[in-house]
C-alpha cells in the first residue's frame, strides 16, 4: 500500500518531445509520467517539439494538465547546438535541446513550484542548481548502454556520432545521481549498466511501463503468412532490427514458406528502411488502426540488436494475445519464465524458432494466452502506479 500525496501540490513537468501523439515510446513513457502525476497533483507541462501546431499533442494532454506550454526549436537549432556541444562535455543530445528562451522561462518561473518532474537526462541542465524544489528524474532507460550498443551495430556516420556522446553519458548519469535527490529508471537491467561503473550504491528507483489493456485480445493467425514487426521506423534501433531480419533471416524462413510476408508498420519510415520494400517485404508507414495488422499477425518479431529498457512494442503485442519472438536486448528488462515469449540467442536460433513456431499453430496460440496472463501479473497500470507513486513520495 501506498501514502496518497496531496493533490494540491503543483509539478512542473518538463519533456525533450511531445507527450502525444503516442507514436513512439519515448512518447509512451512520457505520457505515462505525466497521466500518473495527474492523478496525484497539479501539473503544467513544458514540452519541446519540432512542429510549430501542437493542436494535436494539446488536445491530447489537456485532461492531464493545468497549464501546457509548447516551445518550438527547429531541426537547423537542434543541429547548431550539437555542434557547439562539441567543444563541452554535456552529451551532445542533451545540448540540442538547451535554448536561452526556455532557460529564461524557467529562471522567471521556477519558484512557483513545489516538485520540477523532468522527463529523461535532456531537461535536467534547465532545472539543476536553479531551486530548493523537490527534482524527479526519469532516466527512462540507460541511455549509456543503448549508445554502447549502437556504435557497434550503425553506420559509420552515427557510429561516430554514438560512440562521442557514449562518454558523456557515462559521465552524465553519475553526475545526475550525485547531485539529483530522485531518480527513476524502467528496468533492472539498466539500473544495474549504470550501477556496474559507480563504486558507491546508487539511489535509482525501478518504474516499468504499464500496459492499459484494450480487451482486444486475438488468436496468433492459423492461415496467414504474415510476419509483423511495429515500430516507429526513423528510430535507429528499429532501423538496425529490420534491416538485419531482411537480408539475415527472413530471406532462410522465406525458403521454407514461399507464401510468407514480412510487414514494416510504423510511423515516419527513413530512406534505408524504404529501400527494403519489394513484393515480400511491405513498409506501410502510420496506420490507422494497428489492432488489425496484430489480429493478421501470425507471429510479431522484435529482433532488436541495439536498445535500452523494456520495448513497448513487445509488451504491448503480449497484452494482445500476440505470439512474440525477440532477441535477448529485446527481452532485457522482461522476467520471462515460461516461454511467455520467444527469445533467440543469435540468427540461427530465430530461424529455428521462426520455422517451429509457423510449423506449430496450437504453440503460437499457448504463448499468446501467457503472454497476456503475464502482462496482466507484471505491468497493469495498477502496479506501475503503485511503484510511481511510492516513487514520488520519497
């Protein structure tokens, strides 16, 4: 059980990104921070965009927030500020999004708040320093280790770019844990990279992410041929997922079961990611509804080689009664005990389990109905509320 806190006292809650649409899990995670702090306080919203009309993301948020303001900063400022980074030490994703207008609003206005709630690493340099007011951090995940990961497995260009800014996280995330009373972060996992390289045990408190279930559920298709990955596809570890299942796995199963396709659903679709689109391979970009591409899904894959924290895109087909297969980065965070889902060790092992599972109907439908009993157990908004709200309350 938990102690309620009082509703009157007034959060200030700071976001790199829209908290809406929820078309990425960034933006999941960040309108769960905010529906949660709804609930338990007053909160104005300060979010960052890259789009002038926020009608959308205000309609969106309107019944969370008491105030909302929206700040504008073009690609072209973004990418200023990340080469002015170049010559400090703050991590370069952090330095694309510090402007002096945000900076003056929050200097003029700070004191009007009991508790400043800041939504990831990158909006902390506004807030750090400048109150007594009580300071959230919800690191989301360790960025450190999804950067670490990422330089490996990119093209040259964002190699360069992930292996400059890996250092600088590393020493960020320690500077934030020394000098910000409460820190959140969404899995064990990441808690641990991050706790590997401090010499002293740190305070950082574990908050999944919720499911809020649709009643919805579905049977894993019997006579479709569709291989499903969702996923918003101009973000690089979904990028590095599906272009390595089309030219290293999919290509052997696709041997096997010539009828087979493999679906790309997800919003705003880059150029390496439109490149693998041919009669088998099919990249919808945004879609309308995704529930019907789940209910034509015979298996859901996230063959996930780079990435930090729990994927949304996994927990939220298991809610559905979809039958998932996944990587071992792709099960990070997940306390998987009963082939509630797949996991693959390498290429070979998820063409093996791919080939079992279109051989085995009857399996695809027994890991779909654990997948759901294990959402139900582990991360229904009931549970995730209780960890946040303990989390909040000191």
């Amino acid at each position: 059980m938990f102690k309620m806190l009082n509703k009157n006292r007034k959060f200030l809650f700071l976001s790199p990104k829209p908290p809406y649409p929820l078309n990425d899990g960034g933006k999941i995670r960040s309108y769960q921070s905010l529906y949660f702090l709804s609930k338990i306080g007053l909160v104005d919203v300060l979010y960052v965009s890259e789009e002038k009309d926020n009608l959308l993301v205000e309609r969106g948020i309107k019944p969370l927030a008491n105030k909302i303001y929206p700040y504008y900063i073009s690609k072209w400022r973004r990418l200023i500020n990340m080469f002015l980074g170049l010559f400090g030490k703050r991590p370069l994703r952090n330095r694309m999004l510090y402007v002096s207008i945000i900076q003056k609003w929050i200097n003029d206005n700070i004191g009007n708040y009991d508790a400043i709630y800041c939504q990831t690493l990158r909006m902390v340099d506004y807030v750090i320093g400048k109150s007594n007011a009580d300071i959230y951090v919800d690191f989301v995940d360790a960025v450190s280790m999804n950067y670490e990961k990422a330089a490996k497995n990119s093209s040259l260009l964002h190699s360069v770019f992930y292996r400059i800014d890996y250092k600088r996280l590393c020493w960020y995330e320690e500077f934030v844990l020394k000098n910000v009373k409460y820190s959140s972060i969404i899995s064990n996992v990441d808690k641990e990279y991050i706790a590997s390289r401090m010499k002293a045990p740190i305070n950082l408190c574990v908050i999944g992410n919720m499911v809020q279930f649709t009643g919805k559920q579905v049977r894993p298709a019997e006579n479709e041929n569709m291989i499903l990955f969702v996923g918003r596809m101009d973000y690089e570890p979904n990028v590095i997922a599906v272009t390595n299942f089309v030219r290293n796995i999919f290509p052997y199963i696709k041997s096997y079961f010539p009828l087979l396709k493999f679906y790309i659903v997800g919003a705003s679709p880059c150029s390496r990611v439109l490149k693998l689109a041919d009669k088998d391979v099919i990249v919808t970009g945004f879609v309308d509804d995704i529930y019907d591409f789940y209910a034509k899904a015979t298996i859901v894959v996230a063959p996930m080689l780079t990435g930090a924290g729990i994927q949304n895109k996994i927990i939220q087909a298991m809610e559905l009664g979809c039958c998932v297969i996944t990587t071992t980065i792709g099960a990070e965070g997940l306390d998987i005990q009963n082939e509630e889902l797949m996991i693959a060790k390498d290429a070979n092992d998820m063409v093996e389990k791919i080939y079992y599972l279109l051989e085995n109907p009857c399996e695809r439908a027994k890991i779909g109905e654990k997948a759901v009993a294990y959402i139900e157990k582990t991360v229904s908004e009931s549970i995730i509320f209780n960890d946040f709200v303990n989390f909040v309350n000191n």
